[in-house]
C-alpha cells in the first residue's frame, strides 16, 4: 500500500554546520594547536575525517598548494588500516584555500622542528596514525568548548565548507568535485538548507537583468 513508499517530505535530520563566523573564531583559537592544521584543512576543503587521518606527505604539495586524497584510515578491531578510497569521484586532487595552505606549511615546519620523521601528516603523540575516538575525546571537543562553540561533530566541519561555499554562490559541481560526492544531485540534496537563499538570489539576479 501507500504506507510502503518513501514519503518525500519525512524531515531530514538537521544538519549542523558553523556560520562564517563561527568558523573564523575556531580557526583562530586553534591557531596553534598541534591539530590546527587538520582543522583548517576540514574546514577549506571539506574532507572527510578518515581521509584527512589517511594523509600522508607524499600526497601534499606545498608548492602547488594541493592535495590528493586517495587513502581513508578507518578503525577495524582497535587497528587503524589504511583502505583506497571507495569510489573515482571520491580519489580526487584538491586546491587549497590560502589559509590552510598556510597552516599545513606551519605544521610541516613545526613537525620538523620536533625532529618528526613520520609519513602521517596528522600522526598521533608516538607518530602513528590518529585514532578517531581518542581524537575526538581529547583534542577536537576540547578545542571547541575553548572556542565557546556549540558542539559539532568532526563531519560538522565539512558540512560548514560545503554550506559557505554554496551560500556564496560556488557552482554545486565544483562543490560536489570537492567533496567527492558521486553526483551533484546528491550534494544539492544534503545541502537542500541552502536552497532557499540560492533561490532568492536567483531572482535578484532575474530582476536585475531584466527589470527596469
């Protein structure tokens, strides 16, 4: 019967991102945070946690100011294992915003400094891969709770760059090709929040093309 179709209008769960605002105040209390740098790449670039944990130096270009992501690190039986990433849409190259450009070249230094010689851009305190809960626990919600933010999860982040960039009129494909979703339907989706003022944009453009 009917009961059995996907009713299209069920609410969706809220999707929690930060405004501009927001986001500029957690950059700039994480300035110096030896995870900074992961935050500001979260948050310029929109990559998924596992794949920004993933990273290695091979895959960074500080001169061209990109990155590849290839890899995604995931937690199997207490192991982090390092997996391809699932899909070609999502093996992508990804230009950096100057911000997080920045903030990698100050991690490198300050990495090398330490006499660090890991491959992880984000290794934990021994070198070794990160461990999501460890790093959550310890590192990510404290930072927000000292930036006097409400709390989000890690994938909040990626949610604020994809919802920033669409809100200032970023074409939804070159979002959708840097968030490595598989179709811009999908990203136009789980952005639906985003619609409204995209339409009312839309006919403040029309009027000014086309009234007067």
């Amino acid at each position: 019967g009917p009961d059995s179709v996907d009713q299209p209008w069920a609410p969706k769960r809220a999707i929690k991102y930060y405004d501009a605002d927001q986001a500029k105040a957690f950059l700039e209390v994480t300035r110096d945070d030896p995870y900074g740098a992961l935050y500001a790449l979260a948050i310029g670039t929109g990559i998924r946690q596992g794949e920004a944990f993933a990273l290695r130096w091979e895959d960074v270009d500080l001169r061209n100011g990109t990155i590849s992501i290839r890899h995604t690190l995931q937690d199997i039986g207490g192991h982090a294992v390092l997996k391809e990433v699932k899909t070609e849409k999502s093996r992508r190259m990804v230009v950096l915003p100057g911000f997080a450009l920045e903030a990698l070249r100050n991690h490198r230094k300050a990495g090398l400094s330490r006499g660090g010689s890991t491959d992880w851009v984000f290794p934990n305190t021994s070198g070794g891969p990160l461990r999501k809960s460890n790093f959550i626990r310890r590192q990510f919600k404290p930072a927000l709770r000292r930036a006097g933010l409400p709390e989000i999860h890690f994938h909040g982040l990626r949610h604020t760059a994809a919802t920033l960039l669409l809100i200032r009129g970023t074409n939804p494909k070159v979002v959708q090709e840097m968030l490595g979703h598989s179709k811009v339907g999908m990203t136009m989706d789980t952005y639906s929040h985003v619609t409204p003022s995209l339409q009312r944009d839309a006919a403040q453009a029309m009027d000014e093309l086309l009234s007067g």
